[in-house]
C-alpha cells in the first residue's frame, strides 16, 4: 500500500535529534567515524567505534546495522553506503530503500537522518531527492487485501533530514521534495499495477483519473463504448468487443497559465490480456493483470506533474479495456478500419496492444502536441531483447535523444531500437493497409513500425516497457511486482523540456518510416473530429 510519509528538512546536529531512530553513515572499510557520524559516536559513548571493531558491519550499499546505546538516542542506525568512489545516485536510491526497509521493520513513527554521501561530490539537491525516492519507493509494501492478520501498515509518520549547514538545507528542501513528489507518483503506478484485474478494471482506471483531476484541477473526460464507436475508433473497440467489462477512453488535461509548449503522454491500459482468440498459455497468465503497466505509468506521471505544476500543456490518453475470448471476440483474419481511416489485417488477437494505441494516437493529433510518449507493455520480445530495460522508437531523432537522456538521468535503463523501413514493409497487409503481426523477427520493432504508421504528424517516441513495468524479484529499492518503469524517465524528460524547432517529424536514419501504400490514408487523419 502506497503509504503517505511526512518528510522535512530541518537545520540542526544530528547527535542532538529528538527521533525514535537517529541515522548516520559509514563508507565500506571506514574504522574510525568522522563528521555528525564521530558526533553522534561521541554521544552514544562510542556505541559506533565498538561495533565497527567487532568487524559484524562491512558498510555495504544499503547494509544496516541497528545500535541501542545507553546514552543518547533510543537508537541509532548506521547505513552503509559502499565504496566512497563508487557511490552514487543509484547506490544512494538504494541506500534510501535499505533504510526504508529496517525503519518499517522497526515500527517507529519519526526517524531522524544526516545526508548520506553528503561528501561524495554529487549535487545537494540531486542526491537528496535519490536518498528520498528510495526511501519512500522501499517504504511502499502491498498488502491491500490481507484478511488473516499478516497486513504489517506503515508506523512511520515523519522522517527529518537534518542538516547543520544553513547554505545547504534549501537545496536539501528542494531535493527531498522533488524525490517525494516523484516517488508517491511511483507508488500510485505501483498500486494500479500490483492490484488484481476484477478491482483494476477499465473503470478503476477513470475513476482514478477523476480522482487525479480532483486532485490537481485537471479537465478529465471519459468515453464510453458508444462514443468510441461514434468516434470511429473501429481498432480499439474491437479488442474490447469480448469484454464484460465497459472499456474506457480516458482524457487528462493539464493546461497551466503561459505553458511553454504541449505534450501528449499515451498509455495502453489492457486491465487484463486472455490474449482473446489467440488464447494466451495458461501458465503465468495471471501476471497479464500488468498489461496495463503503461496507463499506470501515465497516471503516475501525471500525478507528478499536477504535484509540480509543471509549466507545460499536458495531454494524457489512455484506451483501456480488457482482451477477452467469447462468441463476440475479434477473431484472426478479420479487417478492422481505425480512427484514421486505416485498414487492419487482424493476424493474432494477442497483438491487441498496438490496435488500441492506433486510436490512442491517432486521437492525440487533435492537440497539436509538440511532442508525443506512449508508453505500453507491448511485446514480449521486448522482454527477451533487453530483459528489464525499456526499448524505445520513434519518428524524430531530436525527440529520442531528449528521451534517452532524461532516461539516462533518472537511472532508468532505455536503449533506442531503429525503425528502418524495411520494418515498415513487415507490416504490409497483402489484403489491406497493415497488418497487426509481422511474426517472430523483430517482434519490438515490428510493432514500433505499426504504430509509426499513426504518428505521420508529429514527433513520437514509443516506449515498450514490457520488462521495466515488472520486477521478477526484489531490487534494491523495491519489492517484487510492480516497478512503475517509465515514469521517472517522464518526470525527468518533463522537467528537463525544450521546445523543439520547426513543426513536424524530423527523421534521422535509424527513424526513418516509409510511407503507407498509396492513396491510403496517413495515421492522424482528420476523420473522427
């Protein structure tokens, strides 16, 4: 459950903090404190200095060894942060889930810290918002539906990062309010993720996004299955023809005073993927709950941005159903006609991911966006190419790189995939426009190059994150399930923004789309508006 913590920053010396659990740090190796950790050692009457010389603490990334002295604070807590040249902002997010783990082991309700790594050589600022971010992502434990008693809720109320330098303590309150920021919209992914298909249904999704509405003054619209039909979403309400559950088209606005450019974020939100008539095996079936891994994202993200009132036009578009099979389902060799008036071989109903992001952008064109994200547990192949990385492709090699490097400054993984145009050509129907499966080869890209047939308009990027959605097992700052993969790469492409030059797409040559067969008509036509 995604936990609500207070935290602070506030000016003081960490020996004479009044918390349940008082916190300093020791690089790997170190035998004799210095700094507030020498301090806090001095009040505790060396509690420090004689359990290093018992040898049981080695300092490792994320180690904790726990102190009850007889003087001073009730406890103390001493994280261990690795090696001094090898620390980082990845190894302080993983630091800041180690010491998330022992607090809530220790059910205490304030905990009190100095910055770990504060003499690393890294930016105040930046390295308190990782220490943070892991802390409240590794303080996050999903137990929604415990009954037999084995719910452990979150007894921490408020954690203090304190701070003795005044010069110091604005950039740590700046920093430990972004991380905060980021890591609750995390958690929110993580709770949509993590929850099970018959409670996360397409209706939670909008309920969600009302809520988030609510919350942060955005404009929120919700179609229903009729007003798909009427749209002409002919691809996105096939996939939901099967299905009990109502789907859902979901429409977020964020438009702040003096916004300095518009940017579409598209999440495919299949609540639960049977695979339809190409019935999925069943073992394993039951992690299709997070094939909705990319509206969980986007709603993630824009949590962060309403948090933030970040200056910027934000579009979000999520088209969420469920994949079902039944008398009623899409079937293999049907010819579907999209939004933009583009026809669609049905080869494999499991390839329905790519059908309902089609209209998703095929909508998003509306908007004149600057710039366009989808974010999608598209492909299996994606999983097997790069495991728990994210692939990314798309239309414009400014937008990508803009990506990559926000991906790169987060810490999340993403490696850019061409879009040759001989992937184009895989996805050629010989009895309509496309084709919504090319087979085996190239499986990623091949449904990177579908999509790129409705993004002729505009600057997109495409993000599988099929393995950066799910953790198998636990990491260094989170638990295992859902691992919210994409989102701190759109906060940080978000904060990061440039409004490009000039209008349009601006292919390079690992970009480059051929265009449709002649005479058909190009993704993000006019046709439905």
């Amino acid at each position: 459950m995604s936990d609500q913590v207070k935290i602070d920053v506030k000016r003081g010396r960490i020996a004479e903090a009044s918390a349940e659990v008082v916190v300093v740090n020791l690089y790997s190796g170190v035998k004799t404190p210095d700094g507030p950790t020498a301090a806090l050692d001095a009040a505790t009457g060396g509690a420090i200095t004689r359990a290093l010389a018992t040898g049981d603490f080695k300092g490792g990334a994320g180690e904790m060894l726990t102190l009850y002295p007889e003087t001073g604070p009730q406890r103390v807590l001493v994280a261990g942060l690795g090696a001094a040249d090898g620390f980082d902002l990845a190894t302080a997010r993983k630091v800041g889930g180690g010491l998330a783990r022992r607090l809530r082991a220790l059910k205490v309700k304030s905990a009190a810290s100095i910055l770990h790594g504060g003499d690393a050589g890294l930016d105040t600022a930046e390295l308190t918002r990782a220490l943070t971010e892991g802390l409240v992502l590794g303080l996050y434990h999903y137990d929604n539906w415990f009954r037999d008693g084995r719910a452990k809720p979150l007894q921490l109320a408020t954690f203090t990062w304190v701070e003795a330098k005044a010069p110091r303590v604005k950039a740590m309150t700046r920093g430990a309010e972004l991380g905060r920021h980021l890591a609750e919209g995390m958690n929110l992914t993580r709770d949509l993720v993590n929850g099970p298909p018959n409670d996360v249904t397409p209706t939670h999704l909008a309920n969600t996004a009302k809520a988030l509405g609510r919350k942060h003054g955005f404009k929120v619209k919700i179609m229903d299955r009729a007003q798909c039909e009427k749209m002409g979403m002919g691809a996105f309400m096939a996939v939901a023809r099967a299905a009990v559950e109502p789907p859902k088209f979901i429409v977020m606005e964020h438009r702040p005073e003096k916004a300095k450019g518009t940017v579409c974020l598209v999440g495919k939100g299949l609540t639960f993927d049977t695979g339809g008539i190409s019935l999925k095996p069943a073992a394993e079936m039951d992690l299709m709950k997070y094939d909705m891994g990319g509206s969980g994202a986007v709603l993630g993200a824009m949590d962060f941005v309403g948090s933030r009132n970040i200056p910027l036009i934000f579009i979000a578009i999520i088209g969420s159903t469920e994949n079902m099979p039944g008398g009623a389902a899409y079937k293999p060799g049907d010819i579907l006609t999209s939004m933009a008036g583009v026809t669609i071989e049905v080869k494999n109903t499991d390839a329905e991911g790519r059908l309902v992001l089609a209209d998703c952008l095929t909508y998003a064109e509306r908007f004149e966006p600057d710039a366009v994200i989808d974010l999608a547990t598209l492909t299996g192949a994606c999983v097997i190419a790069l495991g728990t990385a994210t692939a990314a492709m798309g239309n414009d090699e400014w937008l990508l790189e803009q990506v990559k490097g926000a991906a790169d400054t987060s810490g999340e993984r993403l490696w850019p995939l061409p879009l040759w145009p001989e992937y184009r050509e895989q996805v050629k129907s010989s009895v309509a426009d496309l084709k919504n499966s090319a087979g085996r080869e190239a499986g990623s890209i091949t449904a990177g190059a579908f999509l790129g047939a409705f993004t002729n308009n505009y600057r997109w990027v495409h993000l599988d994150v099929a393995g950066a959605a799910w953790n198998t097992k636990p990491t260094g700052h989170m638990e295992a399930g859902a691992a919210a993969g994409g989102v701190r790469t759109l906060a940080q492409f978000l904060m990061d923004w440039k409004r490009p030059r000039g209008k349009g797409p601006q292919p390079g040559p690992s970009t480059t789309l051929r265009s449709l067969p002649e005479d058909a008509p190009a993704g993000g036509s006019k046709s439905g508006k």
